[in-house]
C-alpha cells in the first residue's frame, strides 16, 4: 500500500470506528472530519492516524487531503432533513467522486437503504430503485452521481447499509443508549418504533466498520458497484426485548411507537415530521440480503440479535464471537 487510507467522516457515528478497525489493524489513516465536528474517535490517538479538518468536503480542501491517498472511505452525514439531502447529498458526492478519481483511489461509499423505497421481499442489489420519500429520492440523485463517476472510469463502490445497531449508533431507530439502558437495568421498557412483530434487518456497527475497511483495502470485494454491507439475522422488536429480558433476568416491556402517533407527533416534533414518511421501513418486514457480500469474500458467520446485545451489558465494542 502506497499511502494511507482517507476517511471522510471521521468524527461521525460509524466514521470514527472505521477509523478505530484500520489503526487496530496497522494500516495508516488520515482521518478527516469537517471543522465543528464533535470531536475524535478511539483510534484518533493511535500510531499511524493523522488527522485533517475541512471547512467543506469540496474544492482545494478535499483535494489536498485526499493526496497521496491509497484509498478513500466516505462515511458522510448530514442533518436529518429532507430539504437538506435534496440540496446537498448529490453535489457532495459528485465532488466526492471526482476528486477521489483524480487522486487515482478507490472511492468506497457508505449510503442506506432508502432508493428501494418499499421491499417486496428481500432487498438485494438488483432491487429496483424506486424510492418513496423525498429523502430516498435525494439518496437516488445522489447515486445518479456516483453512476456517472463510475461511467468516467472512477473506482466506485457503494455500499449500502441496513439500519445500524451498536456502539456509536445514537441516531438509529433503536438508539444504542436506549438498548444499553435496558440490558443495565435503569429502564424498563425499550422504545421501538413501528409494528413489533415485523421482522427488520441491522447492521452491527463494529461489523459495518470493519466490512468497510476491507471493502477498500481488497479487490475482491470490490467487484460489485454496489454492495450491501452485512448484516445481523432479521430480527423482531418483541425478540430483541425477548433477549434483553434474558439478559438482565427480567422482562423488559415493549413501548411501540407505531405510525398514528408518529403523525400526531409531526403536529409539534421536526422530528417526528422527517420520520413519518419513514414508516414504511418498520411497520412491515424489511430484510436486507447480504448475500452477495458473503460470496465475494466476507467469511465472519452472520450473526444474530442475542450474539450482539451481550455488549450493552459492558463497554466493549469489538465485534462479539460465536
């Protein structure tokens, strides 16, 4: 390898633990984040991790920090707005992309779910792309972007995630802090937002992070445009309170959040306002297959709910084992 990895994103939720998984594995990392960002991550500190902050992922900045790169993984965020993906998601990949193809490394993208829109079964790469949301069309516009890098010869993955469940994983559907909480004793109901009994796919964050590191340093893997991350077995809101209850020795209750209150929320909550076009992600089954990934190389045994939640009961955020 001829120079470091770029991470893009670095102070973000999952951003920061890619960063964690390549300096535990040697490999050099120049983190970049965006100036005000909320600070470092846990491999910030270790040897072979440089940091650089951005007033902007575009223009002179970018292109400098991407210099001498070896391989990019973008791990970007933005406010959960739809108004605001609309404006900004597709011009920021564009310069993404472009400045990615002219330091000559492989670009790796994490996105979600959202340009399928609903799921007629499993969700596999060749679903089409047919989005029901104004933030899943802003995802597609965005995608139209990084297609037309691909067409100009730019070394492109994208790679899309299902729901993150995990350290780090604060704004998710089922927030790390509240699952942590439940495992611990100091709540006796877990929130959980839609139907109970549809099954839903997640993606463990310590897992995500390190498929992503892989995905940039292995060729391999990179023989899809677009890749779906692993992910854990689907999983039920009443199984995951099922296992919580297991674990701390008593029940734990279910406090669904279904769709009608949601909608009465978006009355006073921005919000509840962003999430109600969502719903459809969680008030029927929505499965990710990741089989295609499995087959390309990503040989770690797919895990389940029960093998993951051991970790809200102690710091750790290492990947568990079976």
């Amino acid at each position: 390898m001829s120079g470091p990895i770029v991470v893009l994103g670095a102070s973000g939720q999952i951003g920061r633990l890619v960063v964690a998984a390549l300096a535990r594995a040697g490999v050099p990392v120049r983190a970049v984040g965006r100036a005000g960002g909320d600070g470092g991550g846990e491999g910030d500190q270790a040897p072979g991790v440089e940091r650089h902050t951005l007033s902007a992922y575009d223009g002179p900045g970018l292109t400098e920090a991407l210099d001498g790169c070896a391989a990019v993984v973008a791990t970007l965020g933005m406010p959960y707005r739809a108004t605001t993906w609309a404006e900004q998601w597709p011009p920021l990949l564009a310069a993404v992309a472009r400045a990615a193809h002219t330091s000559g490394a492989p670009l790796t993208v994490l996105d979600n779910l959202y340009v399928y829109g609903r799921a007629n079964g499993a969700v596999t790469e060749q679903s089409p792309l047919a989005p029901c949301s104004r933030k899943g069309r802003a995802r597609l516009a965005g995608w139209c972007e990084v297609r037309r890098a691909q067409e100009a010869g730019a070394d492109v993955v994208v790679a899309r995630s299902a729901d993150f469940l995990g350290p780090g994983a604060q704004s998710s559907i089922l927030p790390w802090h509240d699952v942590v909480a439940c495992a611990r004793g100091r709540r006796g109901a877990l929130p959980w937002l839609g139907d109970p009994d549809a099954r839903h796919s997640f993606a463990w964050t310590p897992e995500l992070a390190a498929a992503l590191a892989r995905i940039a340093l292995q060729p391999a893997l990179r023989a899809s445009p677009v890749l779906h991350l692993p992910a854990l077995r689907p999983t039920t809101g009443r199984q995951v309170a099922t296992a919580l209850g297991g674990l701390r020795g008593r029940p734990v209750r279910l406090r669904p959040l279904r769709s009608a209150a949601v909608t009465v929320a978006a009355l006073v909550s921005g919000r509840a306002r962003e999430q109600r076009e969502m719903m459809y992600q969680v008030e029927s089954d929505y499965v990710l297959d990741d089989g295609l990934v499995r087959r390309l190389g990503w040989t770690t045994p797919q895990l389940c709910v029960e093998d993951v939640l051991l970790h809200a009961l102690g710091e750790g955020s290492g990947a568990p084992t079976r």
